[in-house]
C-alpha cells in the first residue's frame, strides 16, 4: 500500500480537526481563574454525559413506539448500587461488564 502526499495531508488535516477542539479548550482554560458558579455547572457535565448514555441503552425506539431494554436495566441495578457502596470506578466498570456479559450470555441459552 502506498501513501501518496495527498494521503498524508487527509490524514493530518483529520488528526488537527479531531485534536483542536478538545485540546485548545484546556490550554485556554488552563491559566484562568473561573468563577464558582462555571466549575459548579461543569461539575455536572460528566454525570448528565453518563446518565444520557445509560438512558439511550435502556430505552430502545422501535419501529412503532419506545420499549425497554430489560437486560440492561437489570444489569444497571446491581452495577449502581455496588457503584454506591464501593465509591470505585474501576470495580463498578469491571463488575458492570462482567455482569452484562454473563446476563448476555444467560439470555442466549433461554
């Protein structure tokens, strides 16, 4: 396969577009001091990313209407409340996988 210079500039021209945007905000910010209302409101920013994520998991749209994803809603559960006593986000994520792949795999065999 060869790279020929067009190529190359896509691929450079694709890097600096994907970087920029989430690289040039924190260097901005970086050296400013902002004020408490703006770091309260970013506070919220990771918990309303992961609730839209769980949300769009669960409530699947159908052709017709809107269903739930009974699979994963039991899977959240037990993840959420071991999330609560733990406080670890690497054991919640590791028992989360494991438990949907094991509820995965059960559904496949009923």
């Amino acid at each position: 396969m060869s790279l020929n210079q067009s190529i190359l500039l896509l691929i450079l021209g694709c890097t600096l577009v994907t970087f920029l945007p989430r690289i040039l905000p924190f260097l901005v910010v970086r050296n400013l001091q902002l004020p408490a209302p703006v770091l309260k409101w970013l506070s919220f920013i990771p918990i309303c990313i992961l609730t839209a994520l769980v949300v769009e998991s669960v409530i699947v749209k159908t052709s017709h209407s809107i269903a739930v994803n009974w699979l994963t809603l039991i899977a959240i559960v037990p993840t959420l409340l071991l999330a609560l006593r733990t406080k670890s986000l690497a054991i919640t994520v590791i028992f989360g996988v494991i438990f949907m792949g094991l509820l995965r795999l059960c559904s496949t065999y009923l």
